[in-house]
C-alpha cells in the first residue's frame, strides 16, 4: 500500500477503526521481527515499514484524542 493510500484510509477511521488497525499493524511488526530473528525474513525493507506504520496509527490517535 502506498503511503498516501495509507494515510487517506487512516484519515477516514474513527478511534475505534484505529485501535483496530494499530492492533493488527502490531501483530503484524511481531511476526515480522519473528521472522527476522529466525533468517526468514525476504523483504527486510518490510521491517522499517511495519514500524512507521504502527507511527503513523498512533499519530492519528492523538491527533482524534486532541
């Protein structure tokens, strides 16, 4: 997903939908440093991006918090 895809999805998200997607993006950075730890992981460019993901959700809570 490109990043203004992301960010244009996020927007529209109430605070619920946001905890839900910070959720998911969190299982998702787990399973990522999992596979990393264990020589799995292809892609490792999919590390950094699964954290400025999980950066930008938590950005838009306390932006919707504010």
């Amino acid at each position: 997903m490109k990043v203004k895809d992301s960010r244009k999805a996020l927007e529209g998200l109430d605070e619920a939908g946001l905890k839900t997607k910070l959720a998911e993006a969190r299982a998702d950075l787990f399973n990522l440093r999992f596979k990393h730890a264990t020589g799995q992981l292809e892609k490792s460019a999919e590390l950094p991006a699964a954290r400025r993901e999980v950066a930008r959700i938590l950005t838009y809570l306390k932006k919707k918090g504010a």
